[in-house]
C-alpha cells in the first residue's frame, strides 16, 4: 500500500481536500451535506438549517451599491455587514439596496462590537436596534457579537442575555461569534455555551498548520455550529507596496476545500473580483498554477497576523500587537486606512508606542512579522485627519 507523508508542502501539493480527508469523513452525514443547484455548491449552515452558497459577501470594504447589485444578481445570497463598518453607512448602503428585494430571499448578517468600557445589555440592544433601523429591516438573519478573542468575552453575560432577548423577540433569527484572534479558544467557547448559532471565524491557507484550530472547528461543527470564514485572502498581499499579491482566488478555494467551513465571506470591491470569487462557488478545486502559488505565498510572512497570540508577554509595555498587526493589514493589504485607524484608535495608544524601548524589541513572532518595525509605521496613522481616509 502506498504510503503519504504529510508535510508543509505536499499538503498544499496535494490540497486541502485531501489533507483534510480524516475531518471531514469524522462528520456524520447529515453535516456534510454539499448539494449543487444550477452547478453552484451550497452547504448547511450547521443547525440553523440555512442553505447557502460556498461564497457569500463581506460587504465591510464596498461603499458602492452596484457591487452589490452585482453579486446579488450573480447569485451570492449572504451578506455580512457590522454596525462598525465605515460608522454605519455600510449597514445603510445594505438596507438601501436590499429594502425593494424578497427579504426570505437573502441571509443578512451584523454585528455589534461593545468598546473597551463595555456595554450593559440595554445598551447592546439599544445599539442593535440601531443597526436594524440603518438596515431598514424587522430581523437580520444572524447577529454577531464582535471581535471575541477570549473566553470571557464570548461568554460575558452582558452580551449573551442582550443576545438572548434579542433572538426571542425575533429580530434575530440567529445569534453568533466572530473572531480573529485566539480563535480556537473563541470556537471551543461557543461549543460549550450551547447558546451559539454560528462562529464566523478568520480562516486561510496560512492557518493550515494551526492544529488546535482545526480541532476546534470539527468539535463546533460536532455540535451543530454554523461555521463562516473570513480574512480568507491572508491579507491580499504578500508585501506593503502592493507588488505581490496573493492568489486571492486560490485562496478562496483553499478555505472552501475544507468542508468543516460552510460559506467564506471575501471582501469584495469591484465587479472583476464578484465575477472571479463566484466562480468559485461553482468549483472549488485548485489547479496546479494555483496550488503553486500559494506554496510560493507561503514562504513569505505576508502582511496577515495570524491571531496565535504567541507574542502576548512578551513586550514590557504589553502592547496589543495582533490589533496593531491587524491594522497594519488593513492599511497595506486591504487598502482601507479608515479601519486601520479606527481599530489604533480604540487601543488608546501614543502615535509611537515603542517609543523608549531600548534595544532590539523583545518580541518574536514565529510567523515573522517584524513587530516593532510595523507598529512603529502604522500606530501615526492616528495623527492622519480622519477626513483624509476612506
Ligand atoms: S504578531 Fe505574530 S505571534 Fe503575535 S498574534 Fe500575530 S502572528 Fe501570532
Ligand atoms: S519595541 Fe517591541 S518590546 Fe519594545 S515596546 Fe515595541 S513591541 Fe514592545
């Protein structure tokens, strides 16, 4: 009998599919259901019952509702906005668009992220009926909490009974989690609340060694848990000036190939890249060209932070430095310098905080991102007039 070895790279050589072989024969039938319909994949969205294309949309960087237009008519139904995104006029360009169209025919989803002081559960209701009003809808579909990135916060009761009355009054179908960084922990979180519906969890091809988190994704889908992945292009680029990008459609694939994710939500900004992530939706198969590609992106670090908290204690000025990694990546990757600054601008950081550290920075990274190098170019992005982003 033949026998494989797997390795970095032949489990990119070979694709996730078949590296992934073990989990998806672990999960019972039922939640593993691929259906085709007009040649496009749907898979079920664990326990909420949602049947829903492969590829949906991450609306937050699009500001122009033809791109809207254009991947509703493509066919993408699921749409995931926050009430975070470009101070609420993402959730009113998707209100504005949506509110002429079959409501049962979309998946509409949001999120309420409570600043560093917190929210009482009145106010987190208070803030998602705002959002709702934006949205010029009864219900969205799924409501988010946002950003958790320990245990405590996916399970402050605060947010969960805010989440509670919210689900019973019906103006949410179903409620859920979304992280970026400590996902493991997040996912594992949600599973033993037994109250979540859905994580929508960051997840790529740069993750791939990232044990804990696979794990933690099979034991959610175990338990019923609808399973959405984001930061699926790894940050887009491989370099800040923009001279190599990543095989943003390989990427796609790479994340689809995994049948414990049931839809990806790509950003999408323009009408070729709704024309190319749709496609995947049809056909989720690397080629050699593209699994190439990604092993080429693989031995870059990449401007994407990939959330293990490895770094944490290790800077004397316990600095957050997967938030500032994460907004370096939205200034350089995805060309959204507005995010960039409003997440520095909640960190309440100096626009130097490495300032007056002596020495070499004693922060090591294992996927090799240069800490204090990027901090040091992104935390002035506080001192940018607000009115110069976008
Ligand atoms: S900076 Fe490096 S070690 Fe820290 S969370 Fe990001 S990838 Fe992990
Ligand atoms: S240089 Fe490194 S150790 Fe010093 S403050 Fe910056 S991140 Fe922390």
């Amino acid at each position: 009998m033949e026998k494989t070895t797997f390795n970095r790279r032949n489990f990119l050589l070979l694709g996730a599919t078949a590296s992934l072989g073990l989990a998806a024969q672990a999960l019972p039938p039922h939640k593993n259901k691929e259906t085709k319909k007009k040649k496009i994949i749907y898979r079920t969205l664990g326990k909420t019952g949602i049947e829903v294309p492969i590829v949906s949309m991450g609306v937050m960087r699009a500001d122009n509702p033809a791109i809207l237009k254009a991947a509703y008519e493509s066919g993408i139904r699921h749409f995931d906005t926050a009430s975070g995104y470009q101070d609420g006029r993402n959730e009113e360009m998707v209100g504005q668009y949506f509110k002429d169209k079959p409501r049962e025919e979309i998946i509409i989803s949001t999120k309420i992220h409570p600043p560093k002081e917190g929210l009482s559960t009145d106010q987190f209701i208070e803030k998602f009926d705002q959002s709702l009003k934006r949205l010029q809808m009864n219900y969205v579909d799924i409501l988010y909490l946002h950003a958790a990135t320990d245990r405590a916060y996916t399970l402050d009761p605060r947010y969960t009974e805010a989440l509670r009355r919210i689900k019973e009054s019906g103006k949410a179908k179903f409620v859920g989690v979304t992280t970026h960084s400590n996902m493991a922990v997040v996912l594992n979180a949600a599973v033993d609340s037994k109250f979540y519906d859905v994580v929508l969890t960051s997840y790529n091809f740069r993750l791939k060694d990232d044990t804990e988190l696979q794990n933690a994704l099979q034991r959610a889908n175990d338990a019923g848990l609808g399973i959405v992945a984001m930061k699926n292009m790894a940050g887009g680029y491989l370099d800040k000036e923009k001279k190599k990008p990543v095989n943003c459609k390989a990427a796609l694939k790479w994340v689809l190939s995994n049948p414990l994710i049931h839809t990806a939500i790509p950003g999408l900004t323009n009408f070729e890249m709704v024309k190319e992530n749709w496609e995947v939706a049809q056909n989720h198969d690397l080629d050699e060209k593209e699994k190439g590609d990604l092993l080429l992106a693989m031995n870059e670090p990449g401007l994407y932070c990939h959330g293990c908290l490895k770094c944490s204690g290790q800077c004397p000025k316990n600095l957050p430095i997967p938030d500032l990694m994460r907004s370096y990546m939205y200034n350089y990757g995805y060309s959204y310098p507005a995010k960039a600054q409003s997440t520095v601008a909640q960190l309440n950081l100096s626009h130097n905080p490495c300032d007056g550290c002596v020495g070499d920075c004693s922060v090591e990274c294992p996927n090799g991102l240069n800490v204090r190098e990027r901090i040091t170019d992104i935390a002035r992005i506080k001192l940018v007039p607000t009115n110069f982003l976008v």
